[in-house]
C-alpha cells in the first residue's frame, strides 16, 4: 500500500526531475520553504545529526563518560535507585545517572544517538542501492528477466521483517560488529519496496522517446539506466528513502530491545529502553528520556519526508490551493 501510494504520487515529480534537473531543483527548495512543519523538522533532524558526531565534545564539556561506572551515586539499600532528586541529575551528571550502574545518563543519550542515526542511514543506503539496481535491471530486462527479479522481489516483501532480521543476528558471530551487522540486516531485508517502486518507473519511463531513442543508438543498457534512467529516477526515490530512515529507527531500536540488536557497553536507544523496563516507577526518567528522544527523531523524519514528497510533487501543490479554494468558495 505505501509503496503503490508513493510510486503514484511522485511519478509526476520524477518526469520534471529529467526535463529540467536544474530548475526542478530550484521548484523544489522554493516549496520546501513553504512548508514550516517540514523547515522546522529539517532544523530539528540537523540538530540531532549534531549531536550524534558532536557525541564526544559534548562528553568531554560535561566531563564524563558514558560507559564509566559511579556505584557512589546508587542506593544499594532501595534496589540500585539513584541517589537525589531527578535520578542524580545536576552539575556533573546533566539528565541523571543509571539505576544500578550510574553511568551517566546525558553521555549515553548523545552517544545512542549516534547508534539509532547512523545505522538508519546506513540501512536506508543499502535499501536504496539494492531497490534501485534490482527495479532498474527488472524493468529494462527481458521478459525472464523482469519475471525472475519481480518474484524474488515479492519474496523480499512478503517475509515478515523482524522475524527474519531475528533470525540472521541470531547466526551471526558475536565478534562482528552489532551496528553495522544491524544496518546490514535491515539493508538486506527490506529493499522489497524500493524495487517495486523503481520497476514501475522503469517501465513507465522506458516508453518515452528520450529512453527510446538511446536504445535506437544503440547505448547498452547500463548506459541507459546511468544516462537516461536515474535522473528521472531521482525524485521518487529521494521520496521513498526520505520515508525509510524513520522506519529503519524504529527497526533498529526494536531490534535493540529485543536484545539482538546493539549489545552492550555501546550505547543504544533500544538498548536503553530494554534497561528502564523495570525501572519505569522508581526511576521514571532513564525510561522517558530514550523514549522520548526516539519519539522526536522519528516525529521529525517522517514531517520532513513527508515534505520531500510534497516539494517534489508539484501536483501536491496544486490540489491543496484547489481545496483551499473550494472551502473558501463554500465559505463565501
């Protein structure tokens, strides 16, 4: 369903893309601008990109470490629950430290912000890369061709994500590293979408006389899909990736949670939350804080994608001032 909406909604968007790149990218940031949820999301995104490759600064402003133990900030006597108010936040542990542990609750947030981030980008790339070399090949290749790579494709996309990311970090060796086996994982497990979307617009575009009369002169096909293909290609795939980085957060996340994910010491947002379960009564914030800052990144990535998809529609454009126009006509 979501690939089918998006592939619809920027086919439009990808045919300006090849007409006109340099003044489509021009149409593009001038309605961007126009959207204040989107800028202010865009601000928001840049400020945690921020923060994750800042991780080590501001670890050294604070002066601590995210993986150094304080066992004099815990309360033996009630559990392992923080001494002070807040969990132990202050001058020295900004957002508090860990129940039972006492490592520094602000170094481990800024430091899984790294983790979440960088492995959702990670697997949006590898997503993308493989959709896009799959559709592009299914939708320029014989009939064999196509049938052979669209049913390996529904096979991608009819099993079911987390199980079988389950099952690949389950095999693994545990000396690989977690982060970039997770983004790996997720990569190549889930490139089903992107494919679909990117064959139905190979087979669209490859119709049009530009595509057509290459394949007359004679290019190869690869020259074609490098040429011809992936400028117009850009738009809808820059649409659909714009939507996968907040889903590939939340993957790793769950992934983290569910204790196959990032393992410790690295910290991790998932990895955090499978920590507070427990502690959601007797320490509150070491739950709320990664939930929350999980919530803001994904909140934030999805307005901007949805934004993407707007600027890079100009039919979106076009059907909000006919409805607006509609509303104040029935106003009036």
């Amino acid at each position: 369903m979501t690939e089918t909406l998006v592939a619809s909604e920027t086919a439009g968007a990808g045919a300006i893309t090849a007409s006109a790149p340099v003044s489509g990218a021009r149409q593009f940031w001038r309605r961007l601008r126009t959207q204040r949820a989107a800028l202010v999301a865009a601000t928001v995104v840049a400020l945690l990109v921020l923060i994750a490759l800042g991780a080590p600064l501001l670890a050294l402003i604070e002066g601590q470490d995210p993986n150094t133990y304080h066992p004099h900030l815990i309360d033996s006597a009630r559990g392992g629950v923080p001494v002070g108010a807040f969990g132990g936040a202050g001058g020295e542990h900004w957002l508090g430290v860990e129940p039972q542990t006492g490592r520094d609750l602000f170094t481990r947030l800024v430091y899984g912000a790294r983790v979440s981030l960088g492995v959702a980008l990670a697997a949006t790339v590898v997503q993308v890369f493989i959709g896009v070399t799959v559709g592009i090949a299914a939708g320029l290749g014989n009939r064999w061709v196509d049938q052979i790579l669209s049913r390996a494709t529904d096979v991608i996309v009819a099993l079911p994500l987390m199980i079988l990311a389950l099952a690949l970090m389950a095999i693994v060796p545990s000396g690989f590293p977690r982060p970039v086996l997770v983004a790996l994982v997720i990569g190549l497990v889930a490139w089903g979408g992107t494919a679909k979307i990117v064959r139905a617009q190979t087979i669209t575009l490859k119709e049009r006389d530009f595509v057509a009369a290459a394949r007359l002169s004679g290019w190869p096909a690869w020259q074609i899909a490098r040429r011809e293909l992936l400028p117009s290609l850009a738009a809808p795939v820059i649409t659909y990736a714009s939507l996968l980085v907040p889903t590939n957060v939340t993957v790793e996340a769950a992934l983290s949670f569910l204790g196959v994910g990032v393992k410790p010491p690295t910290p991790s947002w998932g990895q955090m939350l499978t920590a507070a379960d427990v502690w959601y009564q007797a320490a509150p914030q070491y739950l709320l804080l990664p939930a929350g800052a999980l919530f803001v990144t994904v909140l934030a990535l999805t307005v901007l994608g949805d934004g993407v998809r707007t600027a890079l529609d100009p039919r979106a454009a076009s059907r909000l001032r006919i409805g607006t126009g509609r509303k104040r006509e029935a106003g009036a």
